[in-house]
C-alpha cells in the first residue's frame, strides 16, 4: 500500500555479461615462493572470517528489524490509545506485517498509515482483522 501521492522509485539492476567475483569463484595466482621470498600472506580469506562477515551482517539486519518492530508497535499503540487489540508486528525479508483485532475498518486504516509514517521502501501487509466485541 502507498500513501497518496506518494511515489516510490523505480529499481533498475542491470544484468552482468559476465558472472560476479565472490569468494566462491575467484582463484588467486602467485609465483612459487623461493626462499628468499616466502608468502606468509593469505591470498583467500578463510571459511571461518566469512562465517563471522555473513553472521555479523544477519545480526545487524535482526537487530533493525527488532528495533523496526518496536518502533512501529509503539506509534501504532500511542496513536490509537489501544483501539487495536493484540497488536503484533513482524518484520521479515523487507516485508512489515501487521496483526490484530479492531473493531472498525476507519481504526484499521489509521494503524496502517500510522506505519507507514515509518517505513522507507519495506512491502507493509494488514492483516488487522475487523471484528465487533
């Protein structure tokens, strides 16, 4: 969903003719050592320091998306002053997905645009299901 009047921009990723370098694919070549030479120098980094890179980067993206969903809990609660009942936010892969009850589709609409004041570029999904007590 998108504010009115609000214009998201367009994603172009061109396409490579050729296949991108990663760790996976590249092979370093070095003339043989003499021994008045000797290489101490690692040419590949190693399985455990892209271990410790790729966790450290699911980490800091947990870590945004946890501070993300607390964020918009909050608004969302001071703003309606508890008109959406059992209100759970989940973030996950880029996407925002708001859970409750209330009792009008008004209440409803104004959670949304309550998160989305927030969001940059993430998919926000209501799931806020519309229910009389």
């Amino acid at each position: 969903m998108q504010r009115a009047g609000h214009k998201r921009p367009a994603n172009v990723r061109a396409i490579p003719a050729t296949p991108s370098v990663t760790t996976l694919n590249v092979v370093a070549f070095a003339d043989i050592p003499t021994a008045e030479t000797p290489i101490d120098v690692e040419l590949l980094p190693s399985v455990q320091a892209n271990v410790r890179i790729r966790s450290a980067e699911a980490d800091d993206r947990e870590a945004h998306d946890r501070a993300l969903e607390a964020a918009i809990q909050q608004r969302i609660e001071s703003r309606l002053l508890g008109r959406v009942r059992n209100l759970l936010v989940r973030v996950f892969d880029g996407a925002v997905v708001l859970e409750g009850e209330c009792a009008t589709y008004y209440t409803k609409q104004l959670a949304q645009h309550t998160a989305m004041g927030i969001l940059d570029d993430q998919h926000l999904e209501n799931s806020i299901v519309v229910r009389v007590q």
